[in-house]
C-alpha cells in the first residue's frame, strides 16, 4: 500500500509571493496568514506576498514566513482529503511538520521561530561565520576535511544533505580552509553559500541556551501522525520527544539523507514538499529516483498534486 510523506522546506526557498495565490483562493489559507498576523503583532502576510527581498531574507522574518505559508499549503490539502501517513521538515521545516501534526499551535510556532532566529543572528557576530556546500563527496571525507581544517576554531557538518552533497559551517576561516581540503580530496564542487549565520555547530550553542526556556515553557501535544526528527533520523510521535528534538537540532546536524532513507525503509513511496520551492524534492530525488515527488505552493501545483494521486490511486486498483 502507497505511503504519503509531507516534507516541509527550511530557509533558502523564501521568495516575495510565497502563499499569495492560495491566500487568494482559499479560507484554509487566509485563516493561517491571519492567524499568524495576530500572534506576531506584524503582517506577515504583507512581507509573504510583497516582499521586500531583502528584509525577508533576514532570519527573524525568513523563519516565520515560511513556516506560515507552508502550513498556509498544508491546511489546503487536508481540505482536500489529502493526509500524511508520516512528516519531517528541514531544520526550521521541523517547526512546520510538528505543527501540521499537531504537536504545536501555529501561533505558538510562529513565534518561537521568530525568536529562533532572532538568537541564530545575534549567536555570532557578521562575518565570523560562514557555510559551504560540499558537492560530490561523500559525507565521511567531507566530515575529516573539516576536523583537518577546525585548527581549534569550529567546523563541522551542518546538512547532511544528500548522499553527494553536505553543507559544513563554522568560523569563516576553517570553513574557507574546509573548503580547500575538499577539494584536494576530489571534490566536484565546493561552494562558499550567502548565509546570515553558520546554522547547526557548535557556534550555535548560546542560541539553544536561549532559545530551550522559550521551547520549555511552550505546551507540545502529541503527534497525529509521526515525525522523523533533525537530530537522530528516528521516528517520533510524544509532544516531549518533539520539544527536546527542537533544542537539540539548534547546534546539531540536519541528518536528512537518514531521514529519507528511513521513510524509504517504512515503505515511503510518494513524497510531497509542503511550503515553497523544490529544494527537499531534489535532495530527494538523488537519494532514491523511483519516488512519486510532488509539491504544493499554489493552486497550480495543488492541482497537479492532486491529479498525479488520483491516478496513482485508479491504477493501484485496477
């Protein structure tokens, strides 16, 4: 029998527009932007839908954008009978998956993802860190090019990403240095990214210091339907479990190709990015090219969605 993933996307797949056409189309929707407009004291829905570009790519607002928008895509889903059998999110898109299974309230959501980033951004000074995308080697060599590079600073996996890509962060230095190291080691690509923050190492530890009173003093549900989680790639379903995840992942690696691989073992066949953008379905798709991948941002991809299982439901029965 077809199992069905939500994957929900992370920073980087913001982008002026984002959920505006679904606003327009469906209550579901507007009653998420207008939810999370209430509880963030700001519209932002207007920066979803207008813009400006650069005062969404901060962080504070970037978080909180996405998270709204997708669930905004999520919510129009279930309106059409389309559910989950298991969720998982991409760093901030973990946010987004727990709210989908109901373990967070959106506007308790939006807000610590505000405040998420707020901390991200104030954990290290610009220009102290950087990240980099490490293309076409394996994530072993990838990981001792950076214990050769650390000299004493930090620099480690941030992403794992895919079984060709991984992203690294640290101080701007031993990534740099990191970066040279792959290379030598037979890289294809080696790609210094425009980050706001060096996101998931150790630099990030006065940010999850911060940020655990605000997750401890917020109420987590159970979950309707399980997650697998950021940081161990293992399935939970106790509003605890989940809490503790969301601290843990602040300073730890985004373990997405075992995410994948783990739904594939449990028999994960059709897989849909819920929120902007398509970067989970190609991370997807070079972890296992036999999966449906489908995405839901606007009405036109909702139909498509739509349509591909519907026919994949009419031809399992025939």
């Amino acid at each position: 029998m077809s199992k069905i993933a939500f994957i929900f996307p992370g920073q980087g797949s913001q982008h002026a527009g984002m959920g505006c056409d679904l606003n327009d189309n469906f209550a579901s929707a507007r009653n998420v932007f207008e939810e999370a407009d209430a509880a963030l004291g700001f519209k932002i829905s207007d920066l979803c839908f207008n813009g400006p570009e650069e005062d969404l790519q901060l962080t504070s607002n970037t978080q909180p954008a996405i998270l709204t928008a997708s669930i905004a895509a999520f919510r129009v889903l279930v309106e059409n009978g389309i559910k989950p059998d298991v969720v998982a999110g991409h760093s901030l898109g973990e946010y987004s998956a727990l709210v989908a299974a109901g373990a967070l309230s959106l506007s308790d959501a939006v807000k610590i993802v505000r405040l998420r980033g707020q901390l991200m951004q104030q954990a290290v000074p610009v220009g102290v860190g950087a990240m980099a995308a490490i293309l076409g080697l394996e994530a072993p060599k990838v990981a001792e090019a950076c214990e050769a590079a650390a000299q004493g600073q930090v620099c480690s996996p941030a992403n794992f990403n895919s079984p060709n890509q991984t992203v690294i962060a640290g101080n701007h230095e031993a990534v740099e240095r990191a970066v040279a190291e792959c290379q030598k080691l037979g890289a294809r690509r080696a790609v210094m990214l425009k980050v706001s923050a060096p996101f998931h190492c150790a630099l990030m530890q006065p940010a999850q210091d911060q940020l655990t009173p605000a997750l401890n003093e917020t109420n987590f549900n159970d979950l309707a339907f399980p997650l697998i989680n950021n940081v161990d790639a293992q399935q939970i379903t106790c509003g605890d479990d989940a809490r503790t995840g969301l601290i843990r992942q602040v300073s730890a690696p985004v373990r997405w190709t075992q995410i994948v691989e783990r739904m594939l073992a449990d028999g994960v066949d059709t897989f849909i990015e819920v929120g902007p953008g398509k970067v989970l379905s190609g991370l997807v798709k070079s972890i296992n090219k036999t999966s449906l991948l489908l995405n839901v941002e606007d009405r036109a991809s909702l139909n498509a969605t739509l349509e591909a299982l519907k026919t994949r439901t009419e031809a399992a029965g025939s």
